[in-house]
C-alpha cells in the first residue's frame, strides 16, 4: 500500500500536505504513525518507518543477518492543514524539528553518558535534523549513502520534516553477560522564533541483542516496536534541562508543553 493511502486511513487531513504516493519497492514502508496534536487539535502525524538490519552500517536488508549489529529507520512529519506553517498553523510554529534522546546499557565511547541527547559533540542545538545528520525537509531525497539503507541510489521523500538513522553497537561495545539495549525517544519539537518552543507529540522505539556467550558473542538486533506517546518521558525532560552538551533547554517551557498536550 502506498503511504498516500496508508497517511489518509490513519490521520484523514495529514494528506493535504504530501504532495504524490511513493511508488515503485522504494516507497516509505510505514511501521507506525502517531497522532500530533496542540490543544486537542490534530495539526499533523509522527510516522516511523518499517525497520531494517544493518552491520555497521553496511549489507542492509528487512530481514535481520547473522551478522547484523543494528537497525534502521526513516522518522517523518506531516503537518496536516492545521499544522502547515503557510496555513492555520495553529501551535504558531516557525518550523518542526526532531530531537532524539537515547539511553543504552552498552559500553560508551569517551565523554558519552548512558543517557544523552543523540546528537554529536559540538552540535549548537539539541535537534537531530541537522548536517552531518541524515535529514530531509519538504520535497528531498535520501541521503546519499544507501550502504545502510535497504535500497539502492535515491529516492524522493516528501515529508514536513524528516531524520534517517541507522544505530547500532558492535559487540566489542558489549559488556560481557549483558544484553545490549539500545532505546530511543523521538519527539516532535515546534520551534518558534518569539516564545517558548514546545513538544507536541513522541515515539518511542529501540532494539536489543541478546547476549548468546562462547564464540557468538551477541545476537543479531530485535526491534523493539514504536510506543506513541503525547508528551516526552520525564527521563527525556531531565536529560534535556541537564545536559552540559546544548545551553537549549531554556527554551522549553515544559509547564506550558505539559498543559497542552494532557487537556
């Protein structure tokens, strides 16, 4: 099924915003989609991608390999008619971003913490659709390496805003008798250029590797299926007005997120 037909089945008025189905076996694949809502209106959707396995990123497939280290999503929004930024655009936002929260029980790299904002050193801000990440705006396609993408070459993607990420751990990253699970919490961020920037809605989502022992070491990945959520995590809100990394959590006004996301 094309996401035009899918998009129309789960949401109705998100349609207006994408501008052609996806043909063709390199068609967005949708796993799950989450309502976005501000003051009990729906302006628009969360959808995440069906998964895919990867090692490494290299040799990815829908269908997980022996050797798979991690998986792979493409996380899209689609602000409806009421959530356009040309249109209504009732939550006044000056554009939507992603920002991506991520907690693993594997070992870290240097200076990274368990828990943590997914976003490399040195970023200004906390948003995950930003270079050198892989992301979308509009009318785009996709990123230019498909080593770790189940397809060839690329693809058009419409979409208000899109990220691509392809997570894994290799098992030298593995603590010795320990799963490794890997989570994510994905959150809608409307972005305002006079007021405070608020959280609409969150997804999330992770995978885990069982610990096998002797010469196996480690399973290959099982994705752990997307969980809508209207607001972010406490975890997810502690880690943002914690984090040493980015001086943005200033610029959430969590009281007012948390208001019009539960009414």
């Amino acid at each position: 099924m094309l996401l035009k037909q899918l998009v129309l089945y789960t949401v109705g008025t998100a349609t207006l915003m994408i501008s052609a189905p996806f043909s063709n076996a390199e068609e967005l694949l949708v796993g799950k989609t989450c309502p976005v809502s501000y003051q009990n209106e729906t302006i628009g959707m969360l959808v995440f991608s069906k998964e895919w396995y990867h090692s490494s990123r290299d040799n990815a497939s829908y269908i997980p390999g022996d050797n798979a280290t991690g998986i792979g999503l493409e996380i899209h929004v689609f602000a409806n008619d009421k959530g356009h930024l040309t249109g209504p655009n009732l939550a006044s936002c000056t554009r939507y971003r992603l920002l991506q929260v991520r907690s693993t029980t594997a070992r870290l790299f240097d200076g990274e913490q368990a828990v943590q904002i997914d976003i490399p050193d040195g970023f200004s801000d906390p948003f995950y659709d930003n270079s050198p990440l892989e992301h979308g705006y509009g009318s785009h396609l996709t990123p230019t390496d498909d080593r770790d993408k189940p397809w060839q070459g690329q693809h058009s993607r419409t979409s208000t805003v899109a990220i691509y990420d392809t997570p894994y751990v290799s098992d030298a990253y593995g603590i010795e008798g320990e799963n490794i699970d890997v989570t994510f919490e994905t959150c809608v961020v409307c972005e305002r250029e006079s007021r405070y920037d608020t959280i609409l809605a969150c997804g999330t989502w992770g995978y885990t590797r069982e610990y096998m022992g002797g010469l196996t070491g480690w399973s290959e990945p099982e994705f752990v299926g997307v969980q809508c959520n209207r607001e972010p995590s406490l975890s997810f809100q502690q880690v943002l007005d914690q984090s040493n990394r980015v001086d943005y959590s200033y610029w959430l006004n969590w009281r007012v997120s948390s208001q019009n996301l539960t009414n």
